[in-house]
C-alpha cells in the first residue's frame, strides 16, 4: 500500500465535476481526505485528493479522472511501502 496526493484542475468546472464526482465515489474505498478551491471568476477548480491503497488502484483512479474533459491531473506517490 502507499500513500499519495492526486492534484487536479478542473478547467470549466461545470461541465466536468459530476463525473469528477462520480469517479471519486467509486474510490472512496481509498480516498483519505479532499480539499477543493474554487476560481468561479476564472472558471477553474482545484482539487487535491490524499489516497492510501495499492498502486494499482492509483493508478486506476488518476487515469480515470485524467480522462475526463477539462480534467488535467497529477500524481505524487510517497516512497514508502505501508
């Protein structure tokens, strides 16, 4: 197991986070905390979401929310194994 902060934008907000939404609730099972900031003037949300489960489900989860329209993501994985 690791831990990891998964960092997205949301470009247009609007139109991306029902799905953004719907992707984190089937990973909730790994999801540790999130915190989000909204730029409604900018039309831009940031998302930073702490996940602790395998790599596989990492990666699962970022690749699915980095294929979601507008979504731009990024993820930072700790070197220790838990």
């Amino acid at each position: 197991m690791k831990i990891a902060v998964i960092g997205a934008v949301m470009d247009h907000p609007t139109e991306s986070q029902h799905r953004f939404n719907e992707v984190l609730s089937a990973y909730k099972h790994i999801i540790k905390g999130r915190m989000g900031i909204p730029f409604e003037n900018e039309d831009i949300s940031i998302v930073a979401i702490t996940v602790m489960g395998t790599m596989d489900d990492i990666n699962s989860l970022t690749g699915k929310l980095g294929n979601i329209h507008g979504v731009t993501v990024k993820t930072s994985v700790s070197k220790k194994e838990l």
